[in-house]
C-alpha cells in the first residue's frame, strides 16, 4: 500500500523541500517507486531536481482544479525511481481559486487515487503557509513529517503547527499521523541550538527523529546544481544523515507509529 508523506511547517526556509527531494532519492534507492508532488507555488522542488519550470507544462495546479489528469502530469527525474508532479506560477492562485470550489479539502487526495497502485511512496512537499494547499496536503497523507530549524522561536511555531494538525485530523482525516519532528540545519556551535533542541525533544519525546541535519554547505550548494544532495556530494554529511532519516522513516512506518 502507498504510503503518502506531507512535509509541512507554516514557516519558510526550515528545510522542507531539502527533506523532500533527499528522502525522496534515499527511498528510490532503496528500489521504492516515488513521486514527489510540489505544492509550493514557487517550484523549489522541481528546480532542485533540474528542471526548468517554463520547459514544461506539466503541473499539479490543473490536477487540483480537476482540468487535467494526475498521470498526464508526471515526469520522471534523473533518478532512477523517482517521479515529480511539478508546481507552476499558477499554484499561487490556488489559495483563491479553492475557496469556492465543491469539495475543496479533498481535492488533490481525489485527484491522485488513480496513481496510488504505481507508487511506493508519495511525498507531498508544502508551501510555507496553512492554507488550502496545505490543508490539501494533510487531507492526502497518512503521515506528516516536520522539519524544524533550532532557533529561538521554534517551540512556539510548531507547537501552533501541531495544534493545528490535530484539528485537521479530527475534522478531515482521521488517518493522519506525526511521523515525526527532524531537526534540520543543526550546528551544535550555537547554544541556541542545543538549547532549542533540548525543549523539543522534553516537549515532543519520542517524537523527534533521533538524527538530525546537520548544516552543511553541501547541501545548500547541491539545488543550483539541479541534483539532491544525496547525488551532488553523497558523502557529506548532510547526505548521510539524510539517508540515515530515511531508515528511521521505513522503521516507523514498519512499526506503524
Ligand atoms: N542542512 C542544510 N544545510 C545547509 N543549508 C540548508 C540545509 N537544509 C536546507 N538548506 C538551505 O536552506 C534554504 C531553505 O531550505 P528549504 O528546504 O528550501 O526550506 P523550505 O522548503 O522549508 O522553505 C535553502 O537554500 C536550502 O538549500
Ligand atoms: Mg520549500
């Protein structure tokens, strides 16, 4: 059975797309198929992966209108396993457009059923805000995936984020779970950092990831170059930790956290 994963935090810049496109080239080599949806109107994702936006018109934006079909909107990467349903500049009038449309909570979960049987793993990466997209997000996965960047405010950010994700679930999906909270460009220099890792892991347990992401400039450098970080430097430690990620999520998923 497909396992769909949302990568959600309302703030920007905390990592989520990085954490799509690595987990999802750890898992397709790992021989699991994927598709990785971008929702975030600024195609982040799809650029990470090579791909120029005007070269192509595929995009999710018509598959969440329901004026094109999901398969129709897939394109294969570099990666040998690894799909991406891309975003355009159009995904930004989504928000608006949604409000008044019938069934708008369920839209995107609809519209990708019918690729469910081709995938392993559908990774959902979302734009930086609560919105419709998102809320479309969280509607389709079975598991949300946190990324958090340890920095003062971070405790207050998520735990407005967690609340929300309980609402979501008694309200829409009562299938959604936490699959967990990842600590995201980690530098153990900073006493900030150690300090808001501390009040995370006290305030969420078990729920954090036990391996964090670190800071790397491998990383950073690799989206300008269109590959993962996991292809640009695989021995870096952004990548290992990345992959090391990738086997906590099979082992909860396994375990059905
Ligand atoms: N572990 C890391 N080390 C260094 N830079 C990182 C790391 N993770 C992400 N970045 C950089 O931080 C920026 C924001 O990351 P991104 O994944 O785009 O966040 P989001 O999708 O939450 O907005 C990007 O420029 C990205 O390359
Ligand atoms: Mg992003």
């Amino acid at each position: 059975m497909v396992e769909i994963i949302a990568f959600a935090n309302q703030k920007g810049g905390v990592g989520k797309t990085t954490t799509a496109i690595n987990l999802a080239t750890s898992l397709a080599s790992i021989k699991k198929r994927v598709l990785l949806v971008d929702l975030d109107p600024q195609g982040n994702a799809g650029t990470g992966l090579g791909f120029v936006r005007a070269a192509h018109p595929q995009s999710v934006y018509g598959v969440i209108m329901g004026t094109a079909k999901a398969a129709d909107n897939v394109l294969s990467t570099t990666i040998s396993g690894l799909h991406i349903m891309p975003s355009s500049i159009a995904l930004a009038g989504a928000e608006v457009d949604l409000l008044d449309m019938e069934n708008r909570e369920y839209r995107l979960r609809d519209a990708l059923m019918p690729l469910y049987e081709f995938y392993d793993y559908i990774l959902l990466d979302c734009p930086p805000a609560l919105g419709f997209l998102t809320l479309n997000a969280l509607t389709t996965a079975n598991n949300v995936i946190i990324p958090l960047q340890c920095e003062f405010y971070a405790l207050e950010g998520i735990t407005h984020l967690v609340n929300n994700i309980r609402g979501i679930r008694e309200k829409w999906n009562p299938e959604l779970e936490i699959l967990g909270v990842l600590l995201t460009m980690y530098d153990r220099r900073y006493g900030q950092t150690r300090e808001a890792e501390a009040d995370v892991r006290n305030t969420f347990g078990n729920a954090v990831f036990t391996t964090v992401i670190p800071r790397n400039v491998r990383v950073s450098e690799a989206p300008s170059h269109g590959i993962p970080a996991l292809v640009y430097d695989f021995n870096s430690t952004g990548a290992q930790a990345y992959l090391r990620v990738a086997t906590e999520v099979v082992e909860r998923l396994e375990k059905g956290v």
